[in-house]
C-alpha cells in the first residue's frame, strides 16, 4: 500500500493530466502490423493493459524513442526526466516532476521481451538500449528493485500485438461492356461471304445487259444478273430505216439501169 499523500498525489495527477489511450480492463485489442520496421510496446499500468504496434522510423531505435514514436502514432501520453533519459510517467500514471523515482518504491520497470514469451529485466536505462525490426518491450508500474522482486509483463510475442494485416484482395476487374457485333449482310446472289453493315455503303451500280439487278459494288459484293433471266438474246439486225433507204438505193439503181438499157437499143435502131 501507498502512503496517503503518495497516493492521493497520484490521484490527483491523473485526474489532471490528459489520457490519450482509451482506459481499458484486461488488454487492449492489438494493433495491425505496421508495413516496414516495427516494434511492439507493452505498458501495464495496474489498471490498463496496453498493447501498441509501433511503426519504427530508422532500422533500430531507443527504447525512449519507442515511446516517442508511440506518442506521434497513438497519442501515448509520458514524460521524461533525468534529461530525457529516464522514463517517469506513462499513460497518466507516474510522478509528474523531473524525478523518475519520486514515488519510490513504486517506479517504471524496464523489460526486454525475448521472441518466445518471456522477458528480461533490462539493468540499462532505455536511453541506452536499442530496438529493432520485430523486438518488444515492456513496462510494468510496481514495486520491486529486480526482476525476481518486480512483476513482469504477460507472456507475449510480437505476433501478438504487430498482428500481421490481412491483405485486402483487389476488387475483380469489370469487364469492359463489349460493343455489339456489327450486323452482316449477305449481298444478293453472294455466294456467302458476309458485308459488314459498319462498311461505307457503294453507290449501286448497273449491270451490263437486259434484266440486270443493281447490286452495291464493293469488296464484298458481286455483280448479279437476275435469276430467271434466260439465254442472252440475239443482237437485233439493221433498222427499219436502214432497210427503206436500201430498198430505195436499189430502186433507183435499177431504174437507171433500165432507162440505160432501153435507150441503147433506140440508138441500135436507128442505126440500122
């Protein structure tokens, strides 16, 4: 037990000063691994279990930058002493001067987790010590001068506080809305190979001789003749005009041959 003044201090100090993490029963639901270096931070107060995933900002810290790092990341309240070496106060709880020990025999307990469930009382400040890429520490506010005589954090590793995040899988990608196939059309007579309706549309064109069907000319497309068109038909002979102007030239040549004839014989009888 506390002396009365010592605790209602303590009392009155954590009234005052502002707790940044949520105030808790048994422990606080761990963090999400941070992507890159991290470390885990573990404080027990006597009232609160908190479990912090701390995203590092160089390969290896302090232990006092730790809970700095914690302070800009998850708004973990503390204060230092002993010229930033010493940790005096954590998440409300702790003296509030510059004199880490002023609430002797109760004091901030220094662990260092070993991977596997266990700690070590660290016999070094945490100005002094250095943490990497998967560590743990810990605090436990208590009484005691050793690591057989001060009570030690709960049996923890790293997984349990830096849970690794579940990556979130990526949405399936919407296939495009497909454009609808262009119509084909078979060009009368065709003989199957489809036109597609995007082509630009031939002007028709005429095919040669009676009973031609116009067809559009295009790559696609060929010349079609109608279907019940017969043999070809025979070319017409000359034109009735042609035929009168004969029938004429003939008359007239034959005339003159006969007028010539009949007037050679008149001059034979005459001469005789």
């Amino acid at each position: 037990m506390l002396r009365r003044p010592v605790a209602i201090a303590l009392l009155v100090g954590t009234a005052l000063t502002p707790v940044t993490l949520p105030a808790v029963t048994g422990s606080a639901t761990a963090c999400a691994a941070a992507t890159g270096p991290h470390a885990a931070l573990v404080i027990e107060t006597g009232t609160r279990d908190l479990r912090l995933c701390v995203a590092l900002d160089a390969p290896s810290v302090t232990g006092i930058h730790l809970i700095e790092l914690a302070g800009e990341q998850q708004r973990l309240a503390y204060s230092f002493g002993s010229g930033g070496q010493a940790v005096c106060r954590l998440a409300g709880v702790g003296p509030q001067g510059g004199d880490c020990f002023g609430d002797y025999p109760d004091f901030w307990g220094y662990w260092r987790g070993d991977g596997r469930g266990g700690w070590t009382w660290s016999s070094a400040g945490a100005a002094s010590t250095t943490v990497g890429d998967g560590d743990l520490d810990g605090w436990v506010w208590g009484a005691g001068d050793t690591g057989t005589t001060h009570q030690r954090p709960p049996a923890l590793v790293v997984a349990d506080v830096c849970i690794e995040a579940t990556p979130t899988p990526s949405p399936a990608p919407t296939p495009a809305a497909r454009s609808p196939s262009p119509r084909t059309a078979t060009a009368p007579g065709n003989t199957g190979r489809p036109t597609s309706s995007s082509e630009p549309t031939p002007s028709p064109k005429r095919s040669e001789g009676p009973d031609a069907t116009l067809v559009p000319t295009s790559s696609a497309s060929v010349l079609v003749v109608a279907a019940d068109q017969g043999p070809p038909a025979a070319s017409p002979g000359p034109g009735l005009g042609l035929l009168l102007a004969l029938s004429i030239g003939l008359a007239l040549v034959g005339g003159g041959w006969l007028r010539l004839r009949s007037a050679g014989r008149r001059d034979q009888r005459g001469t005789r």
